[in-house]
C-alpha cells in the first residue's frame, strides 16, 4: 500500500546530541514537509522540499536541518542547536503545486530529551 | 497575513450534532480542510471546501463556509465516540506554494 512511513515512532535523546529522524514516501509525491506539534500549539512549519535537491526553511527551522537526495526520502536532523527538541513530529507529503494543497501525513516521530 | 483560529475544546453528547468552528484572515485563501488526528498518530484529511463554494456535504459532515466573515465550520451529524480526535482547520493561498496554515486544533470529547 502507499504511504508515508516515520521512524523511529519514539526516541529518547540526550542533550548535547543530534538525531535524524527518518521520513520515507512511495507516493510518488513531489513535495515533502516537516512539522513540529506542540500540546495547544498546533502544527509548525520545519522544513519543506517541493523537488529533489531543493528545500526551504518553514517558521521554525533553527536548530534543525534536511536534506531532499531522492524523492522519496526527507530525512530531518534535530541538532544540538535545538533548545526545546521535546516534541511530536510529523511529516507529509503533497503533489505538490498543481493540487489541492491536500496533504498525507506519516504516524509521526515522538522525541523525548533527557 | 495568514492566521487560522480555533476553540480548543468541544463536549458533545453521543448521538448529538457536533459543530467545530474556525476562522481565517487571509481573504485570498483557495481551499480550506478539515484534518482529523486520533491521539498519538498523524492528521488525515477529513474534506475540504473550495473557497467558491458555500457548502459542502459528505455522508455525516457538513461543511460550511462564509466568505463574507471568513468563518468555516464543520458539523458532525449523529457524533459517535470514535469521532472523538483533534480537528484542524487549515487554508492554503493560491499562487503560492500551496502550503496549509493550521489552527491550533479542537479536541472533541465525544461522551456517552
């Protein structure tokens, strides 16, 4: 079946340590994103790629880095940069611009920093 | 500039009509949705309304949509515990990248 896959679902992290959390889709999307869920806060734009090669910055990218080598992969690093790592994260996928704008969405990522 | 606004809590007796509010700033807007999250798992898209239209109905939701006060709404007919989650309103622009902007979402309790 097709969808977006999200690894590890939880993770446990020290400070001072960077973790990459890994987002795979065989939806043949072009456009993938990052978001970081806070309890009350809702759904914050990280990182988004709408080609391989290419990506943007979102309203909270400090701290955090991506990469977009293939298509199906978008991979994001929660660097020690980061000062509040503790969060759920999400991550989509879209056909990007010539759609409805509808996006998929993956189980997500749960970090938690010791 | 964008901004979507949404209570944070909805109560609802089982078998009750539920309606979820939400509204939005930016006149542009092309499309806006309704994403339902059940806890601990990613948001999946519930519908969502062309901004030409003023009503969309699919099974038990009911989507409405005033352009005029930027106010959209989301009823759940006949609202059963499974419907229990957090619903988020989003608008996406066109012209841009398409991106949604989200509520902070609405949890509904669904209780018997």
């Amino acid at each position: 079946d097709g969808g977006i896959t999200q690894s590890p679902k939880y993770l446990f992290r020290k400070e001072g340590q960077n973790v990459t959390l890994s987002c795979e889709q065989n939806l043949n999307h072009d456009a993938m994103y990052w978001y970081r869920q806070d309890p009350g806060q809702g759904l914050r734009l990280i990182y988004y790629s709408q080609i391989v090669n290419d990506f943007q910055k979102g309203d909270i990218a400090e701290g955090y880095s991506v990469s977009r080598e293939k298509k199906e992969s978008f991979p994001l690093t929660v660097t020690s940069a980061q000062k509040n790592p503790t969060a759920f994260y999400l991550c989509a996928s879209s056909r990007g611009q010539t759609n409805t704008g509808e996006l998929f969405f993956g189980e997500g990522s749960r970090l938690t920093v010791l | 500039g964008e901004d979507v606004e949404q209570s944070l809590f909805l109560s609802v007796r089982e078998g009750d009509s539920s309606v979820i509010n939400c509204t939005y700033t930016d006149s542009s807007s092309t499309y806006l949705y309704w994403y339902k999250q059940e806890p601990g798992a990613g948001l999946q898209l519930l519908t969502y309304i062309f901004s030409n239209m003023d009503m969309k109905q699919d099974q038990r939701l009911t989507v409405l949509l005033n352009k005029k006060d930027k106010h959209l709404s989301l009823r759940i007919a006949d609202t059963q515990t499974g419907d229990s989650a957090i619903y988020f309103c989003a608008e996406s622009i066109q012209g841009g990248s398409y991106i949604p902007t989200f509520g902070r979402g609405t949890s509904l309790i669904v209780h018997p």
